[in-house]
C-alpha cells in the first residue's frame, strides 16, 4: 500500500520553520527571511534546496558555524559596487539584503553590484529573483562554496569546484506575460540531489558521475569514496567543456571578486556570492526592453513542440505555475523532512505544523 505524501499549508510551514529558528536563538528578522527563503524554494519544486535545509541549518546553529547576531561588515563601498563579509550570519538574510542594496544601487546609477564572502549556506537562488522582477528589474546570481569541492575540471578526476549555481530573471513583456526565472547549476546534478539519491538508496538514471579513476557513474556513492569521485560538469562527457567555462566563471564573479575564494582556508558550510540588478531604464529604455523581452519569450512559447512534448516554454514558467498551484492547495513533503525535524520540534517546544486534510 502507498502512503500518501503529506500536505501542509505553506504559511504553517513557514510559521513553524521561523519559531523553531527563534527558539534555537535567531533573531525574528533573520529567522522570518530565512523562513520565507526556505517555503519560497519548495513552493518553487526546488526540493533539495527547500525546506531540506532546514535541520542542517538549526544543527549548525547548535554546532556555532552560523552567527546569528550582528550585521555584515563592509569591506568595500564604490558606488555601484559594493563588498560585504558576511560573518557567517545567515544566508538568506543577507541575500534579502545583498538583493535589495543591488537593486537600490541599480536605480541610482542603472546598474548595481554586491559580493558578498563568507556568508553562510544561501538555500535556493530562484527564490530571489521575484524580489526584483516584479519590480522591472533585471537580476543575476552566481555562487560557490569555496569550502566544498566535489567537481572536477573537464577532463580532470580531481574534485575541485562545487555545483556553482546560477539564476537570472527578467521581467516580462506587456500583458500578462510571465517574467523568465533561469535557477541552475553548472554541473549535471547538485550536492543535495547526490545525498539524497544515496541517502535513498537510489541510482541516477544517467551516468552524471565520476567515480576517482575517471569512469562515469551512476552510483552516488563514488563521491564518498577515499579519494572521492566527482560530479560531471553541465554537458557531461560530451560537452562538459561548457559547463566547466561557465563554472569558472561563477568562480571569478563570486568567490574571487569578493575576495574570500578558494585560496583561503576552509571554514565549513559558506558561500561567496555575485549580485548584479539591472535597470533596463538605463540601456535601452523600459519600453523598449519590455517590448523585445515580450516578443522573444512570446516566440518561444509559440514554438512548434517536437514529439511527445506538449508544450514549449521559457524556463520559470513551471516553476511558476507550481508556486501558484502549491499556494492554493498546499505544499507535499516527504515525510523524511518532518520526520528529521520531530526531535526540534521536542527539544524547542514547537508542535508540528498540521497536515492538509
């Protein structure tokens, strides 16, 4: 017999994510952004990097490899662009924050810029991009961890990079058309996809791995091997060319423009981070860009479908209509998830959110 998956409301998640937060020590603004970050990734469908997180980020409070008090320090303030060492303090907080000062700056002088280093884990990067579109800006976010390496340079076994994710969004055209939302990695599979996939005892359907003599695999377990396997870069064996160049430039534009790469130390769970808004304003003109952004997204959905697919869109349109959908009628967890937060539940004195009848 097949259990069915539990649905739960997302404020309720919300609302039981931030007091668990609260009561491991946070204070209400952070643990309010990084509960909305945390609902926001599964109303997206982006699972792993969802309500996930959650335990992970309550034990590395418990363990002091996040610092919940204070502001982040400037490193350096020029106008346009700005540095931030984050301290540790917690991800989406300061991506909230790194977002908005982006887009603050973007309005003043057309284009502004934030790096941030050393912040801690910043949960799912598409989560953000709706913060700026919906106000008719253009936003762009690279990552890496410079602390973590689980994927190899093309043509190389030797894990150096990490997933190195990427999101882009842009407002769309006239009328009702739906803003573009880009949320991807630059390998073939992320980190939390390959624990779970191991925790599950599962195999991927196609060869996204090395294991450490350079042979693919689908087995997750080659990246806990001594010496590790790695993750294939986008593109695989036949293309991973691409994905490693666009790796390294996520390298460049967040660990290194920050200053805090992987030259320095290892300090745990981190993240060095590039955000860049755009104001279309400034370049071409809003009606103007809003005029070709409608059209190309427009053309692209028109497309003729191949075999066997529907319907052609533009990536965030899924995404999308899920978060709408999950809105309305609730949000599935896998019962692994609260089952993993059942003890925090105990220890703070936090009832379990209900489920959706």
């Amino acid at each position: 017999m097949t259990i069915p998956t539990p649905i739960y409301r997302h404020d309720a998640l919300e609302a039981f994510a931030r007091q668990l937060l609260q009561r491991a020590g946070m204070p209400q603004d952070k643990a309010a952004d990084v509960a909305q970050v945390l609902v926001e990734g599964e109303l997206l469908g982006r699972t792993t990097h969802g309500y996930a997180l959650l335990a992970p980020y309550l034990r590395e409070i418990e363990a002091g490899g996040m610092q919940l008090e204070g502001e982040p320090r400037v490193v350096n303030d020029f106008g346009a662009c700005l540095t931030w060492d984050g301290r540790k303090l917690p991800g989406p907080w300061l991506m909230r924050r790194a977002t908005d000062e982006a887009m603050a700056r973007a309005r003043q002088f057309g284009m502004g810029a934030v790096a941030l280093q050393r912040s801690h884990h910043a949960a799912c990067l598409g989560a953000y991009l709706r913060r700026a579109t919906e106000q008719g800006l253009l936003l762009y976010i690279a990552l890496t961890d410079p602390g973590f390496s689980s994927v190899a340079p093309f043509g190389g076994t030797t894990p150096l990079l990490t997933s190195n994710p990427i999101a882009f969004g842009a407002p769309g055209g006239p009328g009702d058309a739906g803003p573009v939302h880009i949320d991807i990695s630059t390998s073939m599979t992320t980190n939390g996809m390959v624990a779970r996939m191991q925790a599950q005892g599962r195999r991927f359907a196609q060869p996204w791995l090395l294991d450490n003599q350079g042979n693919a695999s689908t087995d997750p377990g080659v990246i806990a091997a001594t010496p590790p396997g790695s993750v294939l870069p986008l593109g695989g064996l036949d293309a991973g060319h691409k994905g490693y160049g666009i790796g390294l430039m996520v390298e460049l534009l967040s660990g290194c423009l920050s200053g805090h790469g992987r030259a320095e130390p290892k300090e745990g769970w981190s993240a060095s981070v590039f955000v860049l808004a755009l104001e279309p304003a400034a370049f071409g003109g809003t009606e103007a860009f809003l005029k070709q952004a409608g059209w190309l997204a427009d053309a692209c959905r028109a497309a003729t479908p191949r075999p066997g697919v529907d319907k052609v869109g533009v990536p965030g349109d899924d995404s999308e209509a899920r978060r709408r959908q999950r809105m309305r009628t609730g949000v599935p967890l896998d019962a692994t998830l609260m089952a993993a937060l059942e003890p925090w539940s105990v220890t703070f004195a936090v009832p379990l959110p209900p489920t959706m009848v």
